[in-house]
C-alpha cells in the first residue's frame, strides 16, 4: 500500500491558540499527513500566528477546513479515535499508538483522530463520539504533552508503516582484512610492553586478549586501522616542531 493510501485526518477540537495550530501542522507535514480539520478554533481562523509557527508546513494550513462542530468534522470518516487519557466515565476500547496505526492502516475508509483543548482536552461527549480511545504511554507523574507533541507522536506511528523516504545512511565501509588488525594489535602490544604496561607478568596472556577482543569485535575498516596506527606513533614518537 502506498503513502497516499489511508491517511488519517486530524481534528483539532477548539484549539486555542494559533501558534500550536500551526505546529501541529508542522508536526503532521513531517510524517506525510496533510488533511487538518478545525473545530471551532477560539481566536478564528485563518489565524496569523499559525504560519511562522508551521516552519513551512503551508499546504496543511491552507487546505484546513474549520467545522462547528466535532459531528460535522468526522462526518465522512469510518472509523474515529480519540487521543486522550483512559476515561472512567466512557467503556470503550483503548488502545495504544500501535494498535490505533495498524487499524488506520488497515482498514478501508477514513480514519480521524481527534486532539482535544490545550488546557483541558476533549469532553466526554466528544470522547464519545469515537469508536476507540487513543492513549499513550506516558509518565504518570507529568502527563503533560502539548498539542503539537501528541500529534506528532500518533503521526509518526502511523508513518512507521508506509513508504515514506528514509534518511539517506552512509555506506558502511568494509571491514579491515584480518592481517591489517593483527599489525595494529601487534604494534600496539609492542609499545606498550616497552612501557612496562603487561604488569605482572602472570596476566600478560589475559589482558592481551582482552585487547585483542576490543579491536577485533568493533569490525573497524582499513582508513580507522591505520588512524588508530597513526596515533599510537604519534603518542610514542617525538613531538613534532611547528
């Protein structure tokens, strides 16, 4: 399935300020979500602060849709899920980021989550409104993410399963050939008995094992075999003049 394929709307229910309109925007542009629906913002829309707060994420504001209501925003959408914390007024399924990505993912249709209020989230009239509770792990003790911080967490969740483009990674170079190792671990325990280091003598076999397991596990290249070769005559050589 590809990225264009069931992306979650995302409903901001009476958000308050523009500033957090606009990063959440942000946030959602950065795993691929485009399609925000606004429910009743507090200071109007469209709002001047929500642009710089976007950091170039325009197409999300520019295509949101302002609703009166939560009913008229999910009015299209298949399946809802409310981003909040367990509710004990509600029975309902609650799920976590995981479940909720891999039901948007598969199932036919539109899917919507909603983000409440700033300061006090959704009601739970709102809450019930949806066909599962979202919640996510959090520290009991501060459970207190802001707007843009539980939007972006949910998006990226739900990124993790399409084909969105990933960091380009450097190429991995080869490992070094077993002689270039053994000449560093040969010179290195050249210097280093000429130090006196292999003291006393009863643990020189042990702790030049112990040595040898360092290079050998760390899988190091031929261009950082001879940086290290480098730097152990440098730290044994004389000072050079400048």
């Amino acid at each position: 399935m590809t990225a264009g394929a069931n992306k979650p709307v995302i409903v901001l229910v009476h958000p308050q300020l523009g500033q957090n309109i606009g990063k959440a925007a942000r946030a959602m542009l950065n795993f691929g979500l485009t399609e925000m629906r606004l429910v009743k913002p507090r200071d109007g829309w469209p709002n001047p602060d929500a642009g710089p707060a976007a950091s170039g994420a325009d197409i999300v504001l520019e295509q949101a849709a302002v609703f009166e209501t939560v009913e008229d925003a999910i009015t299209d959408c298949n399946q809802v899920f409310a981003s909040t914390v367990r509710r004990r007024d509600l029975v309902m399924p609650v799920l976590g980021p995981d479940e909720m990505a891999e039901r948007i993912t598969n199932a036919p249709g539109k899917s919507a989550i909603l983000f409440g209020r700033e300061r006090s989230g959704l009601e739970t009239e709102e809450v019930a409104l949806a066909n599962a509770i979202v919640t996510v792990p959090i520290n009991p003790e501060f459970a207190s993410l802001n707007l843009a911080q539980a939007v972006i967490l949910l998006a990226y969740e739900w990124s993790k399963r399409r084909d969105l483009a990933q960091p380009t990674s450097k190429e991995t170079e080869p490992t070094a050939p077993h002689g270039e190792l053994e000449g560093l671990i040969g010179q290195l325990n050249g210097e280093l008995e000429a130090k006196g280091y292999f003291h006393p003598p009863s643990r020189t076999k042990a702790t030049k094992n112990t040595l040898r397991t360092i290079f050998t596990k760390a899988c190091w290249s031929s261009r950082e075999v001879k940086a290290v070769r480098g730097i152990i005559r440098a730290l044994v050589g004389a000072p050079r003049r400048r």
